[in-house]
C-alpha cells in the first residue's frame, strides 16, 4: 500500500514538473495542490490499514470502506480548501495533477516489495 502512495507521490512530481513547463509557477502550484490533496489522505489511510493489520493480524472490509469514504472526502476537502486558499488556481494545471495522482495506482501492481 505505501508503494502505491509512493508512486503517487512520483506522478505528483511529474505533474508538478509538467504543469510548470506548459503554464509556468501557477501552473506548478496548481498541479502541487490537487496531487498533495491526493497522496495526503492516501497515505493516512495506508497508515491506518497498517495499523489496523498490525493490531488484529487483517483489516476487515468494513474498516476498508469506511477509510475509502474518508480518503475520498477529505480530496474532496483538500481541494475546496485549495481553492479557498489559493483563488488564483490554473484549472488545466490542477486537473493534470489530479488525473497523475490519481491514476498512478494503477501501475502499483508493478512495484515489487
């Protein structure tokens, strides 16, 4: 699970790189809210399961899925509070880190522990 937040973290990155090339450091900023809005709650969630693993030997599905809505509510969260913060928000810049973000989970499987 942390590899996949890790890869996240990487497609931010390249998001973040990209956004500043096409639409300079707005851009970049822009790409740095949605994709730390993605891999923030990702990485509290990892954590949880890991703890929850760790204390009764397997994470039940219940405790899945609730981590799951909560993860998707505060991306949600995290990025109205972007906007909140930082009006000046290029939108093609902050879809293109949200979309890398988000998507980098599908290459998780490639990662070898």
């Amino acid at each position: 699970m942390l590899n996949a937040v890790l890869l996240q973290l990487g497609a931010t990155l390249l998001a973040i790189a990209i956004s500043a090339v096409l639409f300079g450091l707005r851009g970049a900023i822009s790409a740095a809210c949605a994709g730390f809005a993605c891999v923030l709650p990702s990485w509290m969630f990892a954590m949880r399961l890991r703890a929850i693993t760790r204390r009764t030997g397997t994470a039940t599905v219940t405790a899945f899925v609730a981590g799951e809505f909560f993860k998707i509510a505060s991306i949600v969260g995290l990025l109205v509070l972007a906007r909140a913060l930082y009006p000046d928000l290029h939108w093609g810049a902050l879809l293109i880190g949200l979309v890398l973000a988000l998507k980098a989970n599908l290459f998780a499987f490639l990662v070898k522990t």
